[in-house]
C-alpha cells in the first residue's frame, strides 16, 4: 500500500484524471443498470405471465391506456423527485430478495391484495390534475431529477397534460366519454381513486361492472344523483356522436338512428339495462331488422373504425416524439403542437364514444379522416420549421 501511495503522489495529476475518470465511469455504469432495471422488460422477468391478474402485470399494463401513453411501471410505483425515484429502487431491492425467499403462494396472496397506497390518490392527480401537479412539485424534498431517468420527474401540467390529450380532472367534467365531477365525488364524498379505479391498468373492470358500480352508489343516494332512466344525464359523449356535433370543422350530421327522425331512445337498442346489461346485442337488431345484413354492417363498421384508430394511435406517438425532438432543438413548434393536439382531442372524442362508429359511422368517418389530415399537416409542419 505504501508503494501506492508512493506512486500517486509522484503522479499526482496522472493519478487525478484516472480517478475523475473513474467516479465518471462507474457513475455512468450505475446510471445504466438503473435504467435497466427500471425498466418493464425487467420487471416482466418477475411478473412472466399473459393477461390480467397476479404475475401479469407487465403483460396488463403492455395493454392499457397507460402503456399506450408511455407511462411506464416506475412512473406510477415510484413517487415524483430524486428522493422518490432512490426510494422505489431499495424497495425493488426488497421485491428481488422476496422473490427468491417467499412462495409463489405468498407472492399470489401478496399481489391479489395490494396495499392501499401503493398508488396513493394524490400520486394519479400528479399528472392528472394541474393544481396537483402544481402542489406535488412544490412540496416535494430535494430536486425533481438530476439525469433523465423516467418521464415522470418531466411531469409539468399542464403542458404535459396537454400533450397527452388529457382532461384536467379536477376542473373538466367530461372524462372517458362519461359526465363525472371529480371534485365533486372526492371532496363531498370523501372518495379516492382507488374507490372507483381499483385495477384501473392490472385488472381493470369491464364497463359493465363499472356501470353497476356507478348504479349502485346513485340508487343509495336517491333522487340527487343520476339514475338508471337519466341515460344522457351521464353519457354526454354518447349523446354527441349520436347527434353527431361537437367536433370543429366537422359538418353535423345525425345518426340514422338516433332523434326524433328515427323515433328512437337509448333504451330500443340497450334494450338489457333494466337487467344489468348495458350493450346491445345481436338480439337488438333482429328485433327490428329481420336481416341479419344489419348485424354484419355494424360488424363491419367497427372493424374499419378499430383500425384505423389503432393506425392514427401509432402515428400520435411518433409524432409526440418528433415534436419534443424539435423542442429540444429549440425550433419553433407552436403551430405544429396546436395542430397535434387539436387532432388527438377529436381522436379520444372517437374514443369516449366506445362504439366504434356503430352510434354515427359516418360522423366518426369524417372525424377520423380530420384526425389523419391534423396528424400529416404537424410532420408537414415540422418539415418546415426549422
């Protein structure tokens, strides 16, 4: 050892570059094995299973509106900052030696009944809310990031919000497709997210039991809430694409079989709502309709509208990405993300409506066709732009 500190202190500035470069070195490789293992194909190596439920869930969340969004497993199991970021990684270290310690049983019973904050409220209002968004990163201890490690250190609402195409939902009170007050049920009712998301991205519910649960909490509450017959009260996308409007630069155009025309409701074709079943059904056509023709067109029409969405939803995120590449280099985007954004708003419209054309075809048609249009004119613009 004396011979060693002998050497350095003869080679002292020899010496000091190889140590910079050595704290540089091994900085830069714990950097990478955090991202590596951080990342969802590392968690899939303990989590192998397809579907929803216990072990699935990389293989869910591959499949959910939040995979689709890039959010990824530590942007939700990890809280905002520096701090919080160190904090799920030990508790990922505590996860790896459970994972070799426990049996697959406890690992079962452990999954099948998370903790009630392992994704506190205030956590989904980070991104999902500007004035929580706002709260969060004012009181969170120590600096939001020091590297990029995950997007949700990046989190500032409400340009993130908008980017994504998201509502505030603390302030808007048109969500998913659904007339919901979030302030309302959180801050009168004392509910958090989980009461009514529970699994929202592991083991979501079928909009049939989210219907039911809905049902459930207003029959308790009586006359003050919406009830099963106040279809539009809640269903206000629904209503829109049926009365065809509510997209700019789109022509109104009324379903064929919606209105005062058609002299039909909501309930002659979701004839099974008195018993628990909101969809319609085969049954639903031919009551009306002796051809079955009927039901192969609807078929058809929704086939055309899945994918083409599930097109437009590909190119929405290579152009999100192209978009903050140009912001990066500090081009001029302003035109191109008004454009973008106006394209996903009339997307997720498409969307909220869940029939997938059936409701108005020709309507969702000419909106999906504006949607493609807004989404070439912003790679157009960007070409541009420089």
């Amino acid at each position: 050892m004396k011979n060693i500190f002998d050497w350095c202190k003869r080679h002292i500035v020899l010496f000091t570059i190889l140590a910079v470069g050595f704290v540089v070195v091994f900085g830069f490789i714990n950097i990478q094995v955090l991202h590596m293992t951080s990342e969802p194909e590392f968690c899939h190596l303990c989590h192998p299973a397809q579907g929803f439920g216990p072990l699935a869930e990389v293989d869910s969340w591959e499949h959910s509106a939040h995979g689709e969004a890039g959010v990824s497993c530590l942007d939700c199991h990890g809280r905002p900052g520096v701090i919080g970021y160190a904090k799920a990684k030990l508790g990922g270290l505590r996860d790896l030696y459970m994972q070799f310690t426990i049996s697959k049983e406890e690992k079962l019973e452990i999954l099948s009944n998370p903790d009630e904050n392992l994704v506190p409220s205030w956590h989904c209002l980070f991104c999902h809310s500007d004035e929580g968004n706002k709260t969060v990163r004012e009181t969170t201890t120590g600096p939001m990031k020091v590297v990029s490690m995950r997007m949700l250190d990046d989190v500032v609402n409400p340009g993130f919000r908008l980017r994504k195409g998201v509502p505030d939902i603390m302030e808007e009170t048109l969500v998913g497709g659904t007339h919901f007050d979030h302030t309302l049920h959180i801050e009168e009712f004392d509910l958090s997210c989980r009461d009514c998301h529970f699994g929202v991205v592991h083991n979501p519910a079928t909009k049939t039991d989210r219907m039911n649960f809905c049902l459930t909490c207003h029959a308790d509450a009586g006359d003050g809430a919406p009830q099963m017959a106040d279809c539009t009260v809640c269903h206000e996308a629904q209503v829109a694409m049926n009365e065809g409007q509510g997209v700019e630069g789109i022509e109104p155009t009324m379903s064929l079989m919606y209105g005062e025309a058609a002299d039909m409701t909501c309930t002659d074709c979701h004839t099974g709502v008195t018993k628990g079943v909101f969809r319609s059904s085969v049954s639903t056509c031919t009551d009306c309709h002796e051809d079955l023709e009927y039901k192969n067109v609807f078929e058809e029409w929704a086939g055309e509208t899945k994918a083409k969405v599930a097109k437009l939803r590909e190119v929405r995120v290579e152009i999100e990405e192209a978009l903050k590449d140009a912001d990066s280099a500090q081009r001029n985007t302003a035109q191109a993300w008004s454009t973008y954004q106006r394209g996903i708003k009339n997307l997720r419209f498409v969307d909220h409506d869940g029939t997938n054309g059936v409701h108005n075809n020709e309507y969702t048609v000419a909106i999906l066709e504006s949607v493609e249009a807004d989404f070439e004119a912003t790679l157009e613009l960007l070409d541009n732009v420089w």
